[in-house]
C-alpha cells in the first residue's frame, strides 16, 4: 500500500501500533486515540503517524476529517464496564462508519473471543458466537458481537465495503499474551490453563497481520465479509510456555482453574482462500519476541 490516506484507530495498542508504524513509510497515516501515554505518541509521530487525540468511547470524531481512503479500527476496550465497551467497541465504530462514509474499504478487527466455547475443535466462520471470555473479560466477547452487527448494518446502509477479521491471539516483538505467560513464568507465578487437554489457539505473528491487511481490504465488500484472522498452526498454551521457558531458563508451572480460558482454535480455511495464509513459525516468532525483551537470556 502506498500514497493512501488511512485512519487507524487505537495506534497504541499492541496490534495497531506496528501497523501504524509500517504503513506510515508510504501512506499518510493518521491515528486516533486518547494517548495517555506521551511516550508512545511521541514514537508514533518519529515514525510519522498524525496522531489526533479522541475519545473513541465517546464517537466524537469533531476535527477528524472524513476523506480517508481505508479505515483501520484495531481500538478496542477491556474496562469491564457495559457502558463503556459496548460505547467504545460497538456504538463508536458506526459512528466512525458514518464520519467516514467515503472510504474505499473499512477493516473492523474483532476476535476469536466472539466463538461460544462448547469444545476445542477449529470454529469456522459460521460457527456458534457466544460469550467465550466471560471467565476473564466479562464485557468482552458480547461488546465484540455486537460491534460485528454495527459493521453489518452500516455496511449495508451506507454502502461501504467491509471486512470484520476475527483475530487470533496475537503477538510479537510488541508483546502479547505469550509475553505475559513469560513474565509469569519469570517471576514464578504458575500459568492458569483449563482442565482437561492441551488449550489450543492460533499465534498470529505481528509481521502477518502487517502483511495481511492489504489482502483484507482488497477482500471488503457489501455486505460486509467475515472471516477468521489466525496462522495456520494451532499450539496450545503448554507448549509455547514450554518452548519460551527453555529460552530464557526457566521451566513453567501450570496451574488447572475453572476460570481459565478455554481453548479457542480457529478453522482458517477461509481465510487461506481468501488471502492466502500465514508465514511465520510458531518458535520463530517466539524467539524474536523473547530476545526483544530479554537479550540478556537469549542467545
């Protein structure tokens, strides 16, 4: 993608701030978030984001103007308040649709969290939604559903071709859930997995998502496209906190709880017709992202 106008929101978070900082080496990218936290906005505008400060929650966009050519919505809120989240990731996100009603294309990242968790197999795209991560996010998966039926009907009554990517566990040299269980692990604080089997997800690498979100949006239409957003290789939370703690030396403990989340595998079949499939190994991108934060550990 080059010499395209892009809103992106969120550009501090931990999927959309290496987005942000990719595509602005050839786009005008502008991002749009609260930005609490100086230092992150001061890196985002080095790399050369326009940053503007919002209040998503509130789907103020006064100041922003509408003539981007893509959207990027990777903002989403885990206030645990009803109120709040159904604002920031429901309610705002068709108010952004009408501001920028002119794009050629809008990308809603959602989530895997939206897939009601009956067992472990892969969930397709038509599988049963339901609230996945209530254990943990109580506020979660059902804001996440309903921002999906935001991008549906707007995208339909405004007539802007969209695509809702259900994203899969993300990580990288930015962080992530692994990084999490590796601090944990670190500290000596056990790892809480489900009981039963293996808990298994799809690791999907910043540098995919990167290279997949042009694919998404050349793949947006109306009505809207859903699709899973996921590698193809499913590992389970035991095995990446085992082959992390061999890494940086330590051995993990694992500690069965009815409040740990279920396994959430997602079928990427779809997706790979779609826009092809991922190219990042599991291990490798684990390893990258361990010797980012712990050089000193990692050979």
């Amino acid at each position: 993608m080059r010499g395209f106008k892009i809103l992106i929101t969120g550009p501090t978070g931990q999927v959309a701030r290496p987005v942000a900082t990719a595509l602005a080496a050839d786009n005008e990218v502008w991002g749009i978030a609260r930005f609490t936290d100086g230092a992150a906005r001061e890196g985002l505008e080095k790399a050369g984001v326009r940053c503007e400060t919002v209040n998503l929650a509130n789907g103020d966009y006064t100041g922003i103007p509408p003539d981007f050519d893509y959207v990027i919505n990777l903002a989403v809120a885990k206030s645990g308040r009803w109120d709040k989240d159904l604002g920031a990731n429901a309610e705002s996100v068709g108010l952004l649709m009408a501001h920028c009603r002119g794009a050629k294309a809008f990308l809603h990242c959602s989530s895997g969290a939206v897939y009601d968790p009956p067992d472990d197999e892969p969930r397709a795209e038509r599988a049963a939604l339901g609230d996945n991560h209530k254990p943990l996010l109580p506020t979660y998966s059902i804001s996440k559903i309903a921002g999906e039926v935001v991008v549906r009907t707007m995208a339909r009554a405004l007539d802007i071709p969209s695509i809702i990517a259900r994203l899969n566990v993300p990580y990288g040299d930015n962080g992530g859930w692994p990084f999490f269980h590796m601090e944990m692990m670190l500290d000596g604080v056990p790892i809480p997995v489900p009981p039963g089997g293996p808990a298994r997800y799809n690791l999907m690498h910043e540098d995919d998502i990167i290279a997949t979100i042009p694919k998404l949006l050349e793949a947006a239409s109306v009505p809207a496209t859903t699709v899973n957003w996921a590698s193809d290789q499913l590992i389970s939370i035991q095995e990446w906190c085992t082959y992390l703690g061999s890494l940086v030396g330590t051995e993990p403990t694992f500690e069965q709880s009815e409040q740990a989340l279920r396994g959430n595998p997602l079928d990427v079949t779809y997706m790979r017709e779609l826009i092809g499939g991922t190219t990042v190994d599991w291990k490798d991108g684990l390893r990258r992202m361990a010797a980012k934060f712990h050089p000193d550990l990692v050979g």
